[in-house]
C-alpha cells in the first residue's frame, strides 16, 4: 500500500512505498536524455548504476556536449530526437524551460502508450498547462528533483545527485497508474523524498524556497563587484560565508533566467518582501537601533527550527 501524509493545506503529500513498475527493472531499459547536462546527467549515472538503463541515448543541440557526455560514459549514443523517441521506452528532458514546452510537444507527439515520458524543470505551471490538452498527456509525469549545483555541462553530473534530497511531482491525477510507478519506484531507488503538488503550489513554494536564493545571490555578487574594485581583496578575504552566501551567483544564466522569466510573478511576490526585509535592517542602522537589530536576527534564527 502507498503510504501518503499531508503536510499542509495545499495538500501536499509525501510517498513513503513504491508500487510495481511499468518497465521490466531486472531487463532494464532504454533511457533517451534530453540535455546533458548537470541533472540528466546525474540521472542517466544513477539510472545506469542502479540497473535500470541497460542503454542510454542523449539528445542535444550542442555537439561538444553529447561527444563530452559520450567520453565520460554517461551516455552510450547520441542521436536526433525524433530517432531517439523512436528507440526509447523513457524520455527525460532536462533543458532550459523556455525550450522544453516545444520540445515536449514534439516528443508527445510521437510517443506511444508504452513509452514515458518526465521533465525536470525548476517550474510546472506553464508546462502543464501547455500540455493539459495533449492526447498523450497521460503519458507524461511532471516532476523536479529538488538538487543541483552552480555548475552545468555534461562534465556537471556526479553520482548518488538525489540521494536525501525531495523529488516534486505535480498534477498526479492526470497520468497513468503504471507511469507513476515507475518514477515512484526510480526516484525511491535513488532515495530521494517524493512529494505531491498541483503545479501552481509548487511554483509558489519554489520561488519561496529556490528562486529567491539565486536572484539574491546574483545580486550580492554584483554589489560587492560594484563596490569592491579590488578582485584580490575579494579573493583574499573571502571567508565561508561569503563563499557559500555567492555560490548560486556562479549557476548558467542561460538555466535561471527563463526560470525566473516563467515564474516572474511568484518570484516578484516573495522578492519584494525580501527587499522590505532589506529595508528593515537598513532602517535599524541607519538609526542606530540595535534592540530592532537584534530582534530582525532573532526571528531570522527561527528558521533554525525549520531546517533541523
């Protein structure tokens, strides 16, 4: 039996059993990524280890990428799209979500009831909706593994990526049974923490959670390369919090602008809070008010108790 708890109002569930496969897992299967990239990649190594790609086909519109991915063993051939679909019983698409909504089409446009078909992006709305009224919508499972670094490219991808990490896979009730136990039964072998959203819950909580992170990295890293002129104080000076605080600033702005670009209006929500909370503490210092400033910090320390 699947075992689903609800954790808030917007009923969000999380998995906690998998179900019989789609796809014969001792035969194993054929596995076409589109992109390969950080988390294609990534995935294609786990699916490879854990048995149940017994061939890998990457698809991709830049050659260095797929003769990279094919000399780091990633993947096992590289092909056009159309041929890949063709061959494949798992299409993974994993590339900038401005291009996957004309890629998926093609794809579901040339699939059968026996293949499968998921995404990875880092939003969901406007790709379901796209997609709501395809007739092989059901064949299709909208999910984002909730992992990735600031770096990108086939030479990216690292192995056990998932491992303790949430996998979000939204509008559940629009694909098919044996679809959904497939994926459940992958992302569960690659122990990553399965949760449920409709696809307009899930951009919200990730422009929260994710979206924000990067915009507020990139503009930290622009203000100390306004401000800080001198690149070797930075370099010498630059302690762990910093590092950590700037890392996002280095990710592909050819990934995150579309994502912010999709999710504008989430991010543009959470974003002007931020800036009210950056006024917050402006205001305390510029009035010298160091109990406002500490109460700022201590309920900021609440957030402690989230994360543990």
């Amino acid at each position: 039996m699947e075992s689903t708890q609800s954790v808030s109002k917007e009923n969000i569930g999380i998995i906690t059993a998998s179900k019989p496969s789609l796809i014969n897992e001792a035969e194993g299967f054929t596995l076409t990524i589109v992109g390969v990239g950080l988390i294609s990649g990534s995935f294609a190594i786990a699916m490879r280890e854990k048995g149940f790609a017994k061939k890998i086909i990457g698809v991709s519109n830049t050659t260095a990428s797929l003769l990279k991915a094919k000399e780091l063993g990633i993947i096992d051939e590289a092909m056009g799209l159309e041929e890949a679909v063709k061959q494949s019983d798992f299409i993974y698409v994993a590339i900038p979500v401005d291009a996957t909504i004309l890629v998926m089409e093609q794809i579901m446009d040339l699939i059968t009831d026996k293949q499968l078909v998921a995404d990875a992006g880092s939003t969901k709305f406007v790709l379901c909706d796209a997609l709501k009224n395809h007739p092989m919508r059901h064949r299709f499972i909208a999910t984002h593994p909730m992992w990735g670094t600031e770096y990108s490219g086939p030479e990216a991808a690292v192995r056990g990526a998932f491992e303790g990490r949430a996998c979000v896979i939204c509008e559940k009730e629009k694909t098919d049974a044996d679809v959904i136990s497939t994926v459940e039964n992958i992302y569960t072998a690659l122990k990553m923490n399965i949760v449920y959203m409709d696809a307009h819950s899930h951009d919200i909580h990730a422009a929260y959670i994710s979206h924000i992170s990067h915009i507020t990295s990139f503009a930290l890293a622009n203000t100390v390369l306004e401000k800080e002129k001198e690149e070797d104080a930075i370099f010498a000076l630059a302690g762990g919090g910093f590092e950590s605080t700037v890392r996002l600033a280095k990710s592909s702005p050819a990934m995150w602008a579309p994502i912010f670009m999709q999710n504008r209006e989430n991010i543009l929500d959470v974003l002007n809070e931020h800036i009210s909370q950056l006024r917050k503490f402006k205001a305390s210092l510029e009035k010298e008010n160091l109990e406002y400033l500490v109460e700022l910090m201590e309920n900021a320390n609440k957030i402690k108790r989230i994360l543990q």
